[in-house]
C-alpha cells in the first residue's frame, strides 16, 4: 500500500523505520508537527519523525494545522491507501479522515478501551496496572474511540517509570502497526468496535498533578515519581524551592517518620510518608543539574528532622 505516516515524536521513529522497511508497503510522505525552538539558541529544530525521514529520503509535510487546504491538496495529491498514525499531536478533521480509501490507523499506547488520552502510559504506572499495551485502531473523530484492529501486551514492571515503559511499547507498537497494514492490505483483518463499558481517560499529566503528597502511603509517592518520570517529574518543596525526584524507592525497614520528615544517614535519605519511608535516590535541585540524593543531602547540610513539602 501506499502509505503517509503521521508522527512527530522520538517514540514515532520505531513504528517508522518498521514500515520503512516494509517490502509490502510504500511510506510516499510523512506528516509531523512544523519545527520548533529548542536549546539555549532558540534555533527551529524538525521534530524526530522529521529528521528521520529525511534522512531517508521520503516528503516532509509539517502544517501548522491539518485544515490548511494546500496540506489537504498535497495528501490527495498523494493518494495514499492508509495513513499510520503514532503520536501526531494535531486532531484531524472529517475531510481529512476522507481521504486515504483504508482511512488513518493510529497506535496507541494502552489496551482500549483503557486509557484514552494523551497520557495513557504514564496513567497505567499512577493506577499500578500490572498490564498494559498498545493497540491499533482506526481513528474517527471522537478521542480514541474508533474499532481496533490488534493488540499487543506487555507487563509493567514494578520499577518502571513512564518512559521504560514507552520505550518497550514503541518498539512492540512497531511490530503491531507494520502487522495491521499488512493484514488491511490483504483484507483478512477488520476492526472491531470498543467496549464502552470498559473506558478509562488519560488525560495530560499537569506540573501540578506530579506535585508529590506525603500523607499518601509509600506505594502512591512511589508511582508518582515512577509515572511522572521523565516528564513532567514529580516534585516537592524544600526550603522554598522547587525538589525534582528522579528516582525514589519504597523502603518497608524504615519507619516512624512524619509525612515530609528526613532521616539523613551517611549514604541515604529517607522520607517519611502516610505509610513507611521512601528512600531517595537520585534528586534535582532547582537551577541544578541531576544528583544523587545522599550528595544533595551533604550539600545542603541537611539534619534528620528536616521537611520536604509545604
């Protein structure tokens, strides 16, 4: 088939290269977000999935918007069967949908109907999903609510942070997605409606919902800080300033601290919680690079008994 795959981020590019080297299909163009600033310079920089396909040669489209009419010219002017769709970043309208005869399959990473949304990862690691996925399905207007065409599973494990996770699932997702054209190409695989009786949402993480709470048991800070990770990244306050936790570990031996309290040893730092201490492990100082919590305690010469949170 002929095919224009929609992407823009780094977790697009395996799904990418998959149907790169598909010899069953064609990738005529790739549509992905316009370039964006980034850096200390501000200079434009194409996305990942642009970078890629130029590199392999294949026509960039970058819209700012998918209603442009000059984007929606070139698409038919394209006449692709199907467009492969992981982690665009624009909502397509009706006249757009229209146009490729096997219509836009998107990749998504969670079993649908749970975790509809922008944020289906990280959602499963915050809700202590022992099992997850990625599922392709044809998209309609409606947020993720189109049939599904396959499935993949993959276990979350216990120490998994969000960006683990999606790094197995964009490599599995991959497989699946070069599956599904394969299996519309030659008509032995049809969609099948969700159960709606089975839907979860995922909305955007905000900076605000990865603020951690330390009245809340261990096992809940410790999936913030799973599900958070990398972005936004749970946090918390310390004398004022902004606290990233990178990396924390629920430590059953330790307990008897106030939520917030520290206990500083020579080479560890716990924090008490609703339930048992966490022990942090690795800490991001505002206006600071990523350290070790221990060296961060020795720095700032904390005492056991100090606080973190407000």
């Amino acid at each position: 088939m002929r095919l224009v795959f929609a992407g823009t981020p780094e977790v697009a590019v395996p799904a990418l290269d998959a149907l790169i080297a598909s010899e069953r299909h064609e990738v005529v163009a790739v549509v992905t977000r316009p370039d964006a600033p980034a850096g200390r310079g501000r200079r434009l920089v194409a996305s990942p999935i642009g970078e890629r396909a130029e590199e392999a040669g294949i026509e960039v489209l970058k819209p700012r918007h998918p209603r442009e009419e000059e984007f929606q010219q070139r698409l038919r002017e394209l006449s692709p069967d199907c467009c492969p769709v992981v982690a665009y970043g624009a909502l397509l309208p009706r006249p757009v949908l229209d146009i490729p005869a096997h219509g836009w399959v998107n990749l998504h990473f969670s079993l649908l109907p749970a975790w509809r949304g922008a944020a289906p990862v990280q959602h499963a690691v915050l809700a202590g999903d022992e099992m997850t996925g990625a599922a392709t399905f044809r998209i309609e207007e409606s947020l993720d609510s189109g049939p599904v065409y396959g499935v993949v599973t993959e276990e979350v494990r216990r120490t998994d942070t969000s960006g683990d996770l999606l790094t197995r699932l964009a490599f599995a997702g991959s497989g699946l997605l070069a599956a599904t054209m394969d299996g519309i190409e030659d008509g032995t695989l049809h969609p099948v409606p969700q159960d709606e009786g089975g839907v979860t949402h995922a909305p955007k993480i905000s900076v605000e919902n990865a603020r951690v709470d330390w009245k809340a048991p261990a096992l809940r800070v410790d999936r913030v800080v799973r599900g958070c990770s990398p972005a936004p990244g749970a946090w918390t306050r310390f004398g004022g300033d902004r606290l990233k936790l990178i990396q924390a570990t629920p430590d059953p031996a330790v307990t008897g601290l106030a939520p917030g309290e520290l206990a500083v040893g020579k080479h560890t730092v716990h924090v008490g919680t609703g339930s048992h201490a966490v022990e942090l492990l690795w800490v991001q100082p505002q206006g600071k690079r990523p350290m070790k919590a221990a060296d961060w305690a020795r720095g700032a010469r904390l005492a056991s008994g100090s606080t973190l949170g407000d």
